[in-house]
C-alpha cells in the first residue's frame, strides 16, 4: 500500500468519524429539545402573573368584607326560622259501593252510627323566618309577618344554634302582615338593633337574612342595595309603604330582617313580585320597621294594633280627574266621601277636598295616607293640609279608635258616589248623545245616602239640590255648599231625565 492510499484510508476513517460525530450531535439536539420544550413551557407557565391588585382598592375590598362579615356575625344570631303547623279536619267519606256516593260522598243519614260524624286530621307545614326583637320577663319575642303564621296550630322557634323551642303567638295585624311570637328560654340570645326605616335612601347598603327555600338554606345572608322607597300596592291589601330591595329574597325569607350596613333592621323582607317560577329576580319588599315599632308595643300590651279612624273613603285619581278639578302637579289623595258624625266630617274635611300633608308630612297617594292616619292615636290633635278651590287649607282634626264596624257602616258614607267626567270613550260605550253634559256615575255605594234616593251607576248626574253640574270641581262644591240639611240629584238615565229622592240630613 503506497502513500496516497494509506492518506486515502486514514482521511475516510476521519470521514466517517466526522459524520458520526454529527449524527450523535444531532440527536442529542433533538432529544434536548423533544425534552426540554415542555419543561420549559411548564415552567413558564408557573410563573406569578406580573399584574398586582392597587393596595388602595384591595383595602377599600377588604374593609367592605370586613363590615359585612361583621354585619352577619352581628345579626344572625337574632334571626330565627319559624316552623309552623296548620290543623284541617275533613269528614271521612263512607262509600258503600254507591255511584252517588262514589262521587259526591255519601249523605250524613246514609252513614252506619259507627262512622256518622267521623273526620280525618290533616297537617299542613310552613317555614319562615323571623327576628329576636325584644326581651321581657323570661321571654324573648320575634318579629315576623302575619302571613307566616296566621293559620297556624302549632309554631316551632328554632334559632341558629341548632335549639328548637315551642312559641306562641302574642298579636297579628293583616293590614300591616305583621305578627309577634314569643318563646321562653334561659338561654341568651342577643336582641336585633332596630334602626330608622325613614332615613333610607335609594342606593343605599341593603342586607337580607332569613330562611329561604326550606331549611336546608337556613340562615343565608343575601346583598344588594335599596331599589326604591314608598313602593305600594302589596298583596292582600297591605297598607305598608315598603322598601324595595335587588338583595335576592325567596320564599322563606318573609319575616326575616332587611338590615343596614351597620347591622340595623331596617324593614322585615314580606313579598317579592316574581314569574310563574315564583323565584327571585331582584324585586323583594321590605315592610319598613317603624312601620313596625309601635305595632311590637301594641302586641305585647294587648295583642292587636289599634289604628287611628279619620272618615274619609280615599281614593287616587287619574289624570282626567286632576285636570279636571286643577289638581294638575299635586300629590296627595281625593277624599271623594266623608263619613257623616266621623273625625274628618267634625273638623271640616269634606267631600272632594285633596289632601296632601298630615302633620306637615307629605302624603303621596292613598296608601301612604292611609298608614299615616291609621299611626296615629286614637285623641291626637293631627293636621292636615287640603288643597280645595284652588288654594291649600288647614284643618285640625282628632282622631278617634277605627273599628271595622264604624268604618264599614255605608250608610254614613257621604254622599255613596263615584263619578267622573264623561270622556269619548264613555260617550260611544254609553252611547251618549253628544250634547249630554254632566258626570258620569262609575259606582254607587249600596246603602249610603246616594244609594238610598235611587242614584244609580251608569247615571248622569247633571244637577245637585236643582242647581246645574258643570264639572267635578262644581259638583264637590254644589256638595258643600247646598246640601247642609238634605241632598238630591238630578239625571239623565236611558236618555230620559230623572231626580232621585230627597235624603235628610
């Protein structure tokens, strides 16, 4: 082997050591980066994320969560859930293989002596919530709404402890759907604050505790702010002017406290408005607690709330009517009728006087009115501003003790009639000739003065005491002015004109 193919061999072995070399590096190139990819990736993706939280709003954040975790460890302990039980008895049915008696039960007589007269027990169970209020004696009292225990036979205290006690009911108030229960105990439980309902703002912090759904959600807090205030038109015909709150209240929750931002009751959560589902959707009413106060003094003492009796039958009227008696502009209620012998009728409130301030307080519609008179004492000295002829009015009227007899009694009611002025639409359902001039009677009082010389709804009235009706404002005033000793209408009915009978004063 000569030179040149002894260099020959030695550079391909050098060759071939070259690209081996090569190849190994390049699989360890590869195998580092197959592995070390993902370790890299894992390890960027554990790194802290560089945005930081401003410290001057995290304590703005922690000092809020400070207070409402102070606000539920503050008031919950007075929060308890109300377990009732309403007792029905029904007959038991005694078939004897009869069709009628299959269907329709069968007739006491047909019933053997073993079974005649038998009845079956059935129990009905409700769930609701209430608040610790008051302290007396060896008894704790709480609050709630009378829709929660109104039919109940037996009711069940059970307070955040796990403790269940036997209660009893002290008092109710439908009007208000409020109700105080009692329990005794040595055990203690903190009282709740009650703050002032009348110092709610719209915006405002509002905290709601109860017991809703059932007791698997018992004593649940719930946040939002206060949507409203003098909300009306509750159901069953409440009076209360309640607070309207988002903080979610589901059925449960009535009876339970709608607090503050510094652990004041402010109201007791009563009724949302809802869909079909009947859930929450950010619409929940608060009964305002001094709506409440006095009524808790009340229940304790006597066991009822004593309302105050004015003798005015009130009613809000729509813009036609404000128009048509100048009232454009002007909150307040119509006294479209006066008990004769009543309160208002001694003082000087008369028939379409508009009433707008009690005391120098605002009344905006008839609800507000209505709480704002019953609140007062039966012997209080109250005035009130009436807006009549186009001027404002002060009469001092005082009050004396409603009872549902004396308010109930039509035929006081002065003078038993509704009407309104004729529009169009009155004019073409009524066909009415186009030159009829009048009011058109929407209502008629049975058994009141109106109702008793013969007036009737549909009626036209175009004069009182034979003087001419122009419109709603001559007509109070023909009232007040000409009927001190008597009263009668004239008519027309079914296109023929008419006059009623006379009524003595």
């Amino acid at each position: 082997m000569n030179f040149a193919q002894k260099l020959s061999s030695k550079n391909l072995f050098i060759f071939n050591l070259l690209f081996i070399g090569i190849i190994f590096g390049f699989s360890l190139a590869f195998l580092s980066f197959s592995c070390s990819t993902p370790k890299t990736q894992k390890i960027a993706h554990a790194q802290e994320n560089p945005v930081t939280i401003p410290q001057d709003a995290l304590a703005i954040a922690e000092g809020l969560q400070t207070a409402f975790r102070a606000v539920s460890d503050k008031v919950l302990p007075s929060v308890v859930e109300l377990k009732t039980v309403s007792i029905s008895r029904q007959s038991v049915p005694n078939f004897n293989g009869i069709p009628w008696d299959f269907f329709f039960g069968p007739r006491d007589r047909d019933r053997g002596p073993e079974n005649r007269g038998q009845e079956r027990e059935f129990r009905s169970r409700g769930l609701g919530s209430g608040i610790i209020v008051r302290y007396q004696d060896g008894t704790y009292y709480a609050l709630t709404n009378n829709h929660v225990v109104n039919d109940a036979n037996e009711i069940t205290i059970a307070t955040r402890d796990g403790k269940e006690y036997s209660a009893e009911l002290v008092g109710k108030d439908e009007r208000k759907d409020l109700a105080l229960v009692s329990f005794k105990t040595d055990d203690v439980y903190p009282l709740a604050v009650l703050g002032d309902s009348d110092g709610v703002r719209v915006g405002d912090w509002a905290i709601a505790m109860g017991n809703p759904l059932g007791e698997q959600f018992s004593f649940s807090v719930t946040m939002g702010i206060v949507s409203a205030v003098g909300r009306t038109g509750g159901p069953g015909g409440n009076i209360n002017d309640f607070i309207q709150t988002d903080a979610p209240i589901n059925q449960g929750n009535s009876g339970g406290p709608l607090v503050n931002i510094r652990g004041e009751v402010i109201g007791i959560n009563t009724w949302i408005a809802s869909n079909v589902g009947g859930g929450s959707v950010g619409l929940g009413f608060a009964i305002p607690i001094n709506n409440a106060k006095r009524s808790i003094d009340e229940f304790i003492t006597s066991g009822v709330t004593s309302y105050g009796w004015l003798g005015v039958s009130l009613n809000d009227p729509g813009r036609e009517i404000l128009a048509a008696m100048g009232l454009e502009g002007k909150r307040g209620a119509l006294a479209s009728q006066v008990f004769i012998g009543s309160p208002a009728d001694k003082g000087g409130i008369r028939p379409g006087d508009f009433i707008t301030h009690v005391n120098g307080r605002e009344a905006r519609g008839t609800n507000q009115l209505v709480l704002m008179v019953g609140d007062l004492k039966p012997g209080d000295l109250a005035k009130f501003t009436v807006f009549r002829d186009g001027s404002s009015r002060d009469f001092d009227v005082r009050i004396e003790a409603r009872t549902d007899q004396i308010a109930s009694d039509n035929r006081k009611l002065w003078p038993g009639v509704f009407v309104v002025p004729i529009t169009d639409e009155i004019r073409e359902s009524q066909k009415l000739d186009k030159n009829v001039r009048g009011l058109f009677v929407r209502e008629v009082i049975s058994d009141s003065p109106a109702g008793i010389i013969g007036l009737r709804t549909g009626d036209v009235v175009t004069a009182v005491n034979g003087e001419a009706v122009r419109d709603m404002a001559s007509f109070y005033k023909l009232l007040r002015e000409k009927t001190a000793s008597e009263l009668w209408f004239g008519a027309i009915r079914s296109e023929a004109n008419v006059e009623t009978l006379k009524f003595k004063r």
